[in-house]
C-alpha cells in the first residue's frame, strides 16, 4: 500500500495552486481531504508526478451567510459543514445527509467540496446538492465562473472543473422551513450507498407544497426524481398519496449493475426509498 | 449418561475467572512484535511481480529495467532461484491417487491463478521494491482458464479448460464414506427408496460461497541468514510446521532453521499456510546472503492468502412422514483453487464426519469430488469443513420440519442423542464422549422467548406487515481439539495431533510455561497462566507463558482446529502433575516426612495432620540451589509433557436467531440472538465470550454479507473492502448468550473447544431465520449471502434468489478519475 513516488506542494492561497496547476497541467492531481485519492494512490491506480495540496488555504474553509443563499468553502470538512447551525437552518437536506457519510474519521478529514469534486455517483453529496439548486464556484486563470448543479455532473468521476481549474465555494440556496431526509441503502454501515434518496420538502398544513429529490447511485451522476417531484406539488402528506408520486422516482434513471445489485433493482429500491424519504421529510414517520 | 452441572458462578478459583487477557495491552496498543515492526541491519525489502492472468504461459519476463533502478540489490524469477526455493507441500493427500499438481513458490513456466508471483524485487527499501516492480515486464500467452466450479468437475468429460493441462483432468480426489461399507451404519440408497415410495424425501443444492479470512494483520516474514541459524520471523499460526517444511523442501537441515511467530494479528485459518512468500523471501535471503522483509498489502492479502469454504452441496434426506430421518447423502463439489494447499484437501473431508451432526440417522453415506480452478487456493478458514457441513443439515432439519408439519426444535429433538446416551457412537464412526442437547434447548429456548417470537411472527404473517419475523435454529455440534494421531493416520494425514507443553521452575519462585501451540490472539497467554496458577497455587501474576519460537517451544504443532486448550491445555497440566511429583520426594526430604504422608494443597506440601509444610516455590529455590537434595535425586524440577489425545472434542449448543426481513426492500436485520453453548468447563468466561461474540459475528457475515467473487476473466472482484464486505460492529446486534457444561471426559481439565463454534453455528441460524421469515410468501431457500437483492427477488419469484454470477466492476478501477 505504498503510493508511487510523487512531488508535494502545499500552497496557501488559490492563486498559488492555480499557478502550480498550470505548470504541472496532466501531471498534477488537487488533493483536498485526500479521503478519496489517497486509497486510489495508495493502490497504484493512479500514480501523479504532483500533488497539489488545498489544505492550508485558509479562504476555502468556512460557511458563511450571503443572503439568499449559503456560501459553504470548499475546504470545509464534512464534520464541520454538518454541526454548522447555518446549515441546519437553511440546508438541513445537507446535515441529514452528512450524519449518514461515511464514518467519524472520513467526515473529519474529507471536505465538502473534494467530494463534490471528485464526482463519485455513490457519493453522499451529489444529490442533495444537486436537488437543493447548488451553484458551483471554480477558479481558472481568467477567474472565476458559476455553473449550475445541474452542469456541474457530467459523468462518472466526471465535472465541468477544467484541468486547470479549482472547486473554490458551493453556494447552496436558502431553504428555511423544509423538511429533509437522507434514505441510504446500505448492507454494511460503511459501504458505499447501493441506492440513496435525497429529499427535501416545503408543507403548507398536511400538503407537500414542493419536492426536491435527489438520487445517488441512480446513474453516472446525481439525479434529480423530476417526475415524482412534480407529482408530489400539491399532495397530501399521505403514505398513499406519496407513494404514488415516489413510484415515478426512477423514471428516466440509468443506473448501474454490480455486486450489490442489478439496476431493475436499484430502480425497485428508488421508488421505495424516495416514498419513505418523502414521509421522512415531511415529518410523518 | 452426562452429568450436566450448573455453571460456576464467581470463584476465587483461577479456573473459571474472568481474567482479562495479560496480552491485550501490547496487542491492542500495537507496542510490540508485529512482524513488521522488526528491523535488521542491513534487511532488504521484497516486492513481488504478480500474474495479472488466472492461466497463462510465461513467455518472457524483462527484468532489466527493474534491475537499474534505484537502489535495487536484485530482481529473481522462479528460472533464477530455481530448486532452491523449495516446494509448498500438501501435508494431506486424502487418497492415495490424488492428483496433486506440483507447486513451486514461483512458477517459471505457467501461471495458474490471477495473484501468482513470477519475480520478486529486491531493494533498499519497500517502496523502492514496490515502485520497481513495476518495471518488470512479463509476457504472458493466456491459456483457457477453468473458473466455474461446476464446469470444472467435468472438464475432462467434456473438454473444458485444465487448471493444469498436463494433469489431464480437474479433479483433484474423490473422498468417501459409506455407513454400510463402514459398519457404522445402514445402506442410505435402501433409505432414499423406502422414503421414495412411503416417506419424506428432501432434495437440496446449496451453495457454500467462498470467502476470505481477512485477517486483521497482513503476513509479514524476515529472513535473517546471517548468524549459525536461518532465523524465520512470520505472521503465521504454525511455526513448528512451516519449519519442517521449509527444511524438508529446501535441504537446509531443520536445526539450522529457527522459526519465530511473534505476535500475530489473527489467522482464522489463513494462516496455517506454507505460503510461497514465505518460501521466496526464505530463498532470497540465502541467496543474496542478507535479511529480507516482504509484508504484503491489504490488497495481496485479499487476493493470495488462501480462501476458504466454496462448495456446491447435493444433499438427500430420507425420513419417515412424522419426521424421522432415516438417511442422508451427501455430494460435494469442493474448489481447491490452483493448488491443494497444505491442507486444503482435508477440509471437505473435516466435514465428512459433521454432516449427521447431533442426529441418530440410522443410514449415511458422504463424498466430496475435490477439483481444481484458476483462482486461488482454498484452505482452513475458521471450522473448516464443519461450518459447511452444519449449514446443511441444520437446514435441511428446517425444511424436514416443514415437510411434515412440525416445529423444527421439535423436529430435532426427535432426531437429536438423548443425554443419558453418552458416550455414542454415531453413524459417522465418531465417539461423542459428552453432551446435552436438550438442557442446552431448553436454556436457549427460554433466553430466546421462542414461544413470544413465534406469537409475534404469527401476527405479523396475519396483519400482511411489510416488515416480517423470522426465527432461525441451529442445533450444531463440531468436532474439535485436532486430533487423535491415529485417526489422523488413517486419514492419510501428513501428521500426528500431539502436544508439548514444559513447565520451568524458575529459582526465584516465578515458573515459565512453555507451550508447542502458536497464539494468533486467542488469549494463551492468560488462560495456560490460570492452569498453572490453579494447578500449582502460584499467583497469576507470576506466570510467564512461552510459546512460537521453534527454539524455545522445539516441540508442537500450533494453533488451529480449537485444539490449544484441549490438546495443549491437557500436555500442561500433566506436564504441571509431574513438576508435583518430582517436588514431592524434595517436600518429604526437607520437611523429614514420608513422602506419602504429604499432601499438595494451594500451591503447598503439609504434613497430614500437622501445620509443617513448605510451598513448592520454596522447594523450586532449594532444588535450585541443591545443596540438600535426598541421595541421587535430579537437580531439576523442570518437567514436560507431550500429549496425543485419545478423542475429538464435541462442543454443541442451541443457537437462535430473530431477524426481521423488510418485504419491500429485501433487507435483513438482526433482531436478537441468543445461544446457549457447551463447551466443558470453562478456564476464563471472559476470553469464553469474546471467541463466541467473534465467531458469530463471522458466521452471520457468511449468511449476509461477505463473497469472495471472481469475474469471467479470473479476476477477483471483490479485492478490497469496499466490495468485500467485512462486518464491524456497526452491523450487529448485542447477543445474549449462555452455557450449559457438560464436562468433556476426554481431557483433565473437561473442557471443550470454542475457537470455531460460534462460526460453526451462526450461518445456518441466520438463513433458516431469513428463510422463515418469507417461507409463506413462497421462498424455501435463499443463496447465501442472503443480499437485499437476493431476498427480495426470492420474494417475487418464490426463488432462491439467484447465485453471484454477473461481471461486476470494483468501486476502486482504473477509470477512477476525480480531480480532487
């Protein structure tokens, strides 16, 4: 378990890891948290002749309160973006979701923007982010962009980040009041999610106002259940009446086939998982 | 008939006191003698080249790039070593014609399995061994790969591919036995028909998927070449074994090889191997004349150390209309892997004598065909062969009880030995010398709540809930405490059974143990030091126990088979009686009585009747100092004991388990569990329960959770522990368990094995338990392990759920491609 040679640098403002990035281009690989690369390294499955590490950038760690949405850096650990209070106020989906990722250890030393970045569909992150309307910040040379969660995804292990670009921020917005639950499906607790559901809810009285679901493992990225999110606006809280919008939840989903099971399955267990997300979200379970 | 005695309660007496381990503070603080924690002057690290490829010829191998880089002392092929490297021996051929391809550490020919080492890289330092292998280039010429089990049976039939195509055929032995050919028993064919016609007749296929030890240290071994001895340091469970192998394959004579297991990080079985490492780092450092370190990665361990279980299972049982059974017979198909490893051809045949279990079945008869594959060997792995055969009869009683319409603890009991009587003789010629299968029932029974869980599974089948109870029953016994040296001869067994023990008086009173058995983290060190605390009333404290380092404990054969306690718990106290005996005639001498007038009470000699009395810590310092000792007597009250025990060992007990199994998902969880064990006398209740809170945790993971799985390429998918899915404590539930003691009459001390039982006894519990819970919506098997998607298509189709054939990718692959 001994990762190939490579060289390390360890800059202090992104302005440094941008030019260390341009100079060392296809060579160099962003460690963040190092939670997913560094088991990658580790097994010679990729051997880097750099390491850029993210880790003493001061400026891409915290969550801030910018209005109408949440400004959470990139750097932020798991652990701390799950205790913010911010985030439970605003983004609760993303707490709930925290509490299931992983273990102590991981969401101690991984990072909220290294996972998003690191595109993994079983990833815990992706579908919360993606169904609370996320915006992704990265800097490249020319400066900084803003894509859309829903541009951010574009394959497995896949972004819209440029090879010499940087995640810096996700600006997650505002959802005060909604409820939120994160269903994972899992064997063993620290398995991978064969299939999660991401979803979060705005009642008025005993009536779903608004649904925004997310899917994990559903696909080569995180989805959005947009079917069954439109059939939920309006719906009465109800096992039944849930139930019926949640089977639509795997509609449109290409989801993948391995040893925890084959993708009728996965689309069997969406369904399942996002009618008793849903009832979890809206505080009847 | 067994007296069944209450469980001791709390006791001054050593014998049966919670001690905590006197190890566990290195072993858990890791301050201490891993393998890989030794460093030498001078040591050379290894990495080995492996096949990518189940079946390939080698065609060429390019070391040369290798060679010059940095720091390389040198890179070895198996042409470059050749003889030198020795053999790995089969210590087990079960038939006199087995076919048994040879094995060289590091083939220079042919590759036959995904994981084989074709050179070794030696450096300065590991990394620099790890980054120049992989400069060695090898051109492979892929052969047909024999993969499927089934396949592989018959591929000299239907010409399928050859593990190894010079042998001709995949078949590897074909054991037997026969209870009407035995004298043991009746003729099972004549049982199958009479059922046939006017009986029950069960007709089962079960799998036994393969796993994987997964031990928690990886195997590390040094070789150190330059004093008068080659000293070996390796994390394995059988240092006196791996010594005569390596002497007996290498030419080095034995007694110039000195073979240390340190501490060791567990084994399970996986490692009572001679393992081709071992070999190669052995052959490395005599060639280059330095010591070498080789310590494999977690992925190494995943994929070489060998594998267990992976059997196919055709099973037939006869029984009358009300439930007696009549007849079984058993057909294996058992996968050996590449090779037949040191062992690997007796684990089906362990089995062989299990299958009937606790049961009086008048007819039996039982064959395994053991074959070779492309994939990696398969050996002992915790029961070895008494897990897989409990798994299906204790299923195959569910499904009986079904048949005829009773409950199966019922069912059992009217099958089962009754206590009064022991000693009996069963269909498979084994002697059970103790047990009570009915107090231990009764016990568990009520722990359990069965006749609660049963009202409350019946309510939830009525109600139609989405979420159903399932109630699981295993009734196992085992055989254990390995073995009795002529039974091991008859078998064929490369081996005797025996074991040494030696006590040291040591002049300051503090006495040293010295055991020929190898701990791996079962807690010697404590349970042998309250023998000979209890033995010869010297404090606990003052106990040091010897053991894994053939210079020191020159005689044993290790650990595995749960036969330390009761094989070389047994060598100790007699080795202990005689240190009595010679101290004895010392007492009589100094305190002027006759030495039959002496009693030895408490660690003391005292005079009958009087208060004159010497402790045996007194007497140790005076035979030490010898100046008056009576007329010819020895100067030593050293002694030892080497003891070959006249049985098995039979632990039992009644398992139960609760699971609830989600109807809509598949999945299942574990509601409770509860056994009620008998295993003897118990020296320490503490190290009692951890082996069986382990055990069953590995037992459950078998029926759930864990499968070893290879692709059509041969190539394991399951390599790490994102797809080997290895339990933690996350995962389970707090059992609740009990004994009953019947005390064994085979060994002194009346105790009985525990290191395999809780293994043995937990898969069966949990599947039947799965089973129950969706057997009325039309399910009565479901493969193991039983996944959610396996459950829940079994739900959907009254199936078995299917077997893990698919291809399926590893979460980590080479398209991993996140930036950060």
């Amino acid at each position: 378990m001994i990762p190939a040679a490579f060289e390390y640098v360890a800059p202090t403002s992104v302005e440094e890891a941008l030019a260390a990035l341009a100079e060392h281009g296809d060579d160099a690989k962003i460690i963040a948290g190092g939670q997913s690369l560094l088991p990658v390294l580790r097994m010679r499955l990729n051997a880097p002749e750099w390491v850029i590490d993210l880790g003493r950038i001061e400026s891409l760690r915290g969550v801030s309160d910018r209005g109408d949405h949440l400004a959470i850096g990139a750097m932020t650990t798991h652990h701390d973006v799950g205790q913010d209070p911010l985030v439970h106020e605003h983004a609760l989906l993303i707490s709930k979701a925290i509490t299931h990722l992983a273990d102590a250890q991981v969401r101690h030393r991984g990072t909220f923007g290294g996972a998003l970045a690191h595109a993994d569909p079983a990833g815990d992150l992706g579908a919360p982010a993606l169904a609370l309307g996320s915006t992704f910040v990265v800097q490249g040379p020319g400066g900084t962009r803003e894509v859309a969660a829903s541009d951010f995804f574009v394959d497995l292990f896949e972004t819209a980040i440029s090879d010499d670009e940087i995640l810096t921020e996700v600006r997650v917005p505002k959802h005060a009041g909604w409820g939120a639950a994160y269903e994972k499906f899992v064997r063993i607790a620290h398995q991978w999610p064969i299939v999660a559901v991401a979803a979060t809810v705005r009642m008025e009285g005993d009536t779903i106002a608004e649904a925004r679901i997310g899917l994990t493992n559903m696909g080569s990225t995180p989805v959005r259940a947009e079917a069954a999110e439109q059939a939920l606006a309006g719906v009465p809280a109800t096992e039944e009446g849930v139930a019926a919008a949640a089977a639509l939840a795997a509609d449109g989903t290409n989801p993948p086939s391995d040893l925890n099971g084959d993708a009728d399955y996965r689309r069997h267990l969406a369904t399942v998982l996002t009618r008793r997300a849903v009832l979890a979200a809206a505080g009847r379970s | 008939m067994t007296a069944t005695q209450e469980p001791t309660g709390a006791t001054t007496s050593e014998i049966g006191r919670d001690r905590r381990r006197k190890e566990d503070q290195r072993l858990i603080t890791g301050r201490t003698r891993w393998t890989d924690n030794i460093t030498l002057p001078g040591m050379l690290h290894l990495a080995m080249v492996r096949s990518p490829f189940p079946h390939a010829r080698i065609t060429g191998i390019d070391t040369e790039a290798a060679k010059g880089a940095t720091n390389v002392v040198a890179v070895l092929t198996g042409a470059d070593l050749g003889e030198a490297q020795g053999v790995c021996i089969n210590a087990w051929p079960v038939v006199p014609d087995q076919v048994t391809p040879a094995h060289l550490p590091m083939p220079s020919d042919r590759v036959s399995f995904a994981g084989e080492v074709v050179a070794v890289v030696v450096a300065r330092t590991a990394a620099e061994a790890r980054d120049a292998a992989e400069l060695v280039e090898v051109d492979y010429e892929e052969l047909p790969a024999a993969l499927d089990l089934k396949d592989a049976a018959t591929a000299h039939e239907t010409g399928g591919a050859i593990a190894h195509p010079d042998l001709g055929t995949n078949v590897s032995a074909v054991w037997r036995f026969d209870s009407g050919e035995a004298g043991t028993g009746g003729d099972v064919e004549q049982a199958i028909a009479e059922a046939r016609s006017n009986g029950i007749l069960i007709e089962r296929e079960y799998r036994q998927q393969r796993l994987i030890p997964a031990f928690m240290e990886p195997r590390s071994v040094v070789v150190d070449p330059t004093g008068e001895q080659i000293t070996v340091w390796s994390a394995t469970q059988v240092p006196h074994i791996l010594r005569f192998a390596m002497a007996a394959t290498t030419g080095v004579p034995e007694s110039k090889i000195r073979v240390i297991a340190p501490d060791v990080g567990g084994g399970f079985g996986g490692k009572l191997q001679q393992t081709p490492e071992e070999m190669i780092a052995f052959a490395v450092a005599r060639r280059l004349g330095k010591p070498v370190k080789f310590t494999e990665t977690r992925s190494e361990s995943l994929l070489t150390a060998h594998h267990g279980r992976d059997q196919w299972q055709r099973l037939t049982l006869a029984a009358t209309k009300d439930g007696h059974v009549t007849g079984l017979k058993v057909d294996l198909l058992a996968d050996l892997g590449a090779y037949v490893a040191i062992v690997g051809g007796g684990v089906p045949v362990l089995g062989a004598f299990m299958f009937n279990a606790i049961y009086k079945f008048p007819a039996y008869q039982f064959q395994t065909t053991n074959v070779l594959t492309n994939k990696t060997w398969t050996d002992a792995y915790r029961g070895a062969g008494r897990p897989e055969a409990t798994f299906a009869i204790e299923r195959l009683m569910d499904e009986l009880a079904v048949a005829v319409g009773k409950d199966p603890l019922e069912v059992r009991e009217m099958n089962w030995i009754k206590h009064e009587e022991f000693p009996f003789t069963t269909v498979a010629g084994l002697q059970y010398d103790s047990g009570n299968y009915e107090a231990a029932t009764a016990r568990a029974k009520e722990m359990f709540g069965y006749d609660e869980l049963r009202a409350e599974q019946a309510e939830r089948r009525a109600n139609g809930d989405k979420v159903q109870l399932g109630l699981g029953i295993s009734t196992f016994t085992e055989m254990c405490g390995l073995a009795p040296s002529r039974v091991l001869g008859s078998l064929n067994y490369g081996a005797g059974g025996w074991e040494h023990a030696e006590v040291r008086m040591l002049p300051t009173g503090k006495v040293e143990i010295v055991t020929g058995a190898s701990a791996h983290g079962q807690g010697h060190e404590t349970a042998f030091s309250q023998i000979a605390a209890d033995r010869l009333g010297v404090p606990f404290e003052d106990v040091e126990v010897l053991h894994g380092d053939t210079q020191i404990s020159h005689k044993g054969l290790d650990t595995y088979g749960s036969r330390s306690l009761v094989v070389g718990g047994e060598a100790l106290v007699r080795a202990l009686d005689k240190v009595i005996e010679k101290a004895r005639p010392v007492a009589a001498h100094l305190l002027e009585a006759s030495a039959d007038d002496l009693e030895f009470s408490g660690g003391r000699f005292t005079v009958k009747g009087t208060d004159q009395g010497m402790a045996i810590t007194e007497i140790a310092t005076a035979v030490f100092a010898a100046h008056n000792l009576p007329d010819g007597m020895e100067p030593s009250l050293d002694s030892e004991a080497t003891y070959d025990p006249v049985n098995f060992n039979y632990p039992h007990g009644t398992h139960l388990c609760a699971v609830e199994v989600d109807t809509e998902t598949g999945q299942v969880k574990l509601r409770k569990y509860v056994c009620c064990d008998d295993i003897g006398v118990v020296i320490n209740p503490l190290i009692v329960s951890g082996q069986v809170h382990g055990g069953l945790v590995q037992g459950i993971a078998q029926a759930l959770w864990e499968e070893a799985v290879y692709d059509d390429n041969g190539t394991l998918v399951s390599g790490s522990f994102v797809d080997y899915l290895l339990p933690t404590a996350a995962d389970t539930i707090s059992f609740e368990i009990d004994h009953t003691t019947s005390p064994s009459t085979t060994n002194s001390l009346g105790t009985k094995g525990v290191g395999e039982a809780g293994t043995i006894a937990s898969t069966p519990a949990v599947v039947n338990a799965v089973v129950d819970a969706v057997r009325h919506l039309g399910v009565s098997d479901i493969t193991m392990p039983c996944t959610p998607e396996r459950v829940w298509r079994a739900i959907r189709s009254g199936s078995s759920g299917g077997a893990t054939t698919e291809a399926a990718m590893p979460h980590f692959d080479e398209t991993e491609g996140g930036v950060q």
